[in-house]
C-alpha cells in the first residue's frame, strides 16, 4: 500500500526537523561539560591555596591527600565529557567554548604536579595585610 499523501508530509517533516533536534541537544553536553569544568576550577582552587599555605588540610577542612585524589577524578570526568561533546553541530560560540576548555583543561596537568609559578611566590599569608598588597 503507497503512503498517502499526509504519511509523507509527516515523514518529510519529521526528516527536516531532525537536524535541528539534533544541534539542539549538543549545547545539553557542553552545558554538562562546562559544570564539571567548574567543578574542577574550584577543586584545584582549593588544593592551590591549600600548597600555597603549606598546609595539610584546606581552609575548608579538607585533607590535601583528598583535595588532589578529588581533582583527578574531577579531571578525568571533564576530559571524558570533552569526548563525549561532538563539536559537530555546535555554534560558532559553543565551539570557542569547548575548544577554551580543552586547552584549559590540558594545560592544567594533573593534580599531583605542583605549581611551579606559585611554588616560587612568597608566602606571607600570616600577616593581616601582607606586604605584597600594601604595594598595589
């Protein structure tokens, strides 16, 4: 039996629509990307104060040894949704987003590697109003 002529308005519908369902759920996975990219910026916030401080716990009360084993797994969660985010489809904005991420979270390295720049900084965070901030 042919398909009648309202079975194929609804196939050509449905076929000219998919492309757009399509692009429209992209954004959904950078969105997800981009809060566990938060996630991973506050994590390793937190462990930079923490080494900054020379300290074995976080301001926050949280155990260095915990803050870096957190940040892996944060990492690694970013990294896996970058893979699962197809750059097909996305906005030329989303597009510089994802790619901002990828080279953020690259050029982060691993938890476990301390921070040479912040590393040879002063630590002067006894004082009240450290001597590095009565200069600026």
């Amino acid at each position: 039996m042919p398909p009648t002529s309202i079975q194929t308005g609804i196939l050509s519908i449905v076929l000219l629509l998919a492309p757009v369902r399509a692009r429209a759920q992209a954004p959904v996975g950078l969105t997800r990307l981009e809060s566990a990219y938060l996630e991973l910026r506050d994590l390793r916030d937190q462990l930079g104060v923490t080494r900054s401080l020379g300290a074995k716990v976080s301001p926050r009360g949280i155990p260095l040894d915990s803050l870096v084993a957190r940040s892996e797994r944060s990492r690694a969660r970013v990294l896996a949704l970058m893979e699962k985010t197809p750059s097909m489809g996305l906005s030329s904005g989303d597009s510089t987003a994802l790619a901002y991420l990828r080279r953020r979270v690259v050029g982060m390295g691993h938890a476990t590697e301390e921070n040479e720049e912040a590393a040879s900084q002063p630590v002067d965070c006894a004082e009240a109003y450290p001597a590095a901030l009565r200069s600026v």
